[in-house]
C-alpha cells in the first residue's frame, strides 16, 4: 500500500525521528535548519519554543518551496526549551555549561516547552506548544560528576536527555514525556491527522 503524503523532517535529531517512527510515520527527508536560537531580551520561554520552531518550518520551508519533487510535502519543525521560571537553559556544549545547569535543576522543579510548527501542502501554518513540569531528585556530587563523565549531556537542552541515565533523576513529572524526548507524540500526531496527513498508513501494512 502506497502512502499519500511526504513528511519532511526540519531536524536531524535522532530522539525526533524514534518518536515519530514509534507512530509508525517515517519522514521522507530530514531537512536540519541552523538558525539563531538565542533567546531575545526579557522572552519568555513558552515564547522562545513557539519562535524557533516557526522560524526554523520557514526555513526549511523556504529552501524546498522551488523543488517540484517536494511540493505536496507536509513540513515539521520543532524546539525545546527548558527553563527554571524564565531562566532558559541552553544546550549544554561545554561541561561547565552542564555541570552549571545539573546544579540548578538538582532538587527543585522546571519546565520543558516544546513548540510544533506544521506546514501543510497548501501552505497553511498551524502551530502548537506543549509544556511539562519536572521534578529532579536533590543530586549528589558524585551523580553530577558520574553524568558529566557519561557525555549525555552533550548538546541537549537543560544538559540532560530524559530518555538515557538522567532518566534515573526523575522525581515527578507532570504532562508529557515524549515532550521532554523532544516531540510531543500526542499533540504532534493530532496536528498532522488533523490537517490531512496520512498517519494510519503504515500502521494498515501491519
């Protein structure tokens, strides 16, 4: 069975692309956009999420708009931001970034915002932005410098992927996992049903 509609991916994450398979929908190309994700002054990140995401399906969108093979294609983007309050953390790069950040989430609550950009076939945008709330477990000295040495933190927003060890350090959470993952699965397969995608197609081919 032929499915009807392309997917393109506007990320190269990996953890995206789990996620999206999990739903049995497989994009046709990933199409990573490398644009600014600095924060702008006094922008909340519930705002920043909602920006970049948009920003980076335009991008994406802008680079393909000429290519007749791609016409007819869905386009997906998506960004994640964690925060304490309005404080962004950033993607951790270096280890005094993320030995910072794994100090500031130990024992206390923060929000994870990932903001959804769709761009239908008809060019019509729809977006959406997911939060959810999650409590770390106070860390020991010892567990900060045991997940520095794993690398896990390596450019993951807050320093941390939720899906690997740092999973361990989960007290609560409330809302979506899959949103802290990098994708709310929910929301995101709402958003493509709900504008025409084929979501079930694969899932008929049993």
């Amino acid at each position: 069975m032929a499915l009807k509609h392309k997917l393109i991916l506007a990320s190269g994450s990996p953890r995206r692309v789990e996620l999206l398979n999990q739903a049995g929908i497989e994009p046709s190309r990933l199409l990573p956009m490398d644009i600014d994700e600095t924060p702008k002054k006094s922008e909340h990140p519930r705002s920043l999420a909602r920006r970049l995401s948009l920003e980076k399906a335009e991008a994406a969108f802008a680079s393909i708009k000429e290519d007749v093979a791609w016409q007819g294609s869905y386009l997906l983007a998506a960004d994640t931001v964690v925060a304490v309050g309005r404080r962004i953390l950033p993607k951790a790069e270096y280890e005094d970034e993320a030995s910072s950040a794994l100090h500031l989430l130990s024992g206390r609550s923060h929000w994870v915002y990932t903001g959804v950009c769709l761009i239908t076939p008809d060019r019509t945008v729809r977006q959406k932005i997911v939060e959810t709330k999650v409590r770390f477990k106070r860390l020991s000295g010892f567990e900060i410098e045991s997940y520095l040495a794993s690398g896990q933190w390596r450019g993951k927003a807050g320093a941390y992927g939720i899906q690997g060890l740092a999973g361990t350090f989960v007290q609560k959470l409330v809302g979506s996992y899959t949103n802290v993952v990098g994708l709310p699965l929910y929301e995101t397969v709402l958003l493509l049903a709900g504008e025409g995608f084929d979501v079930h197609g694969r899932w008929l081919e049993g």
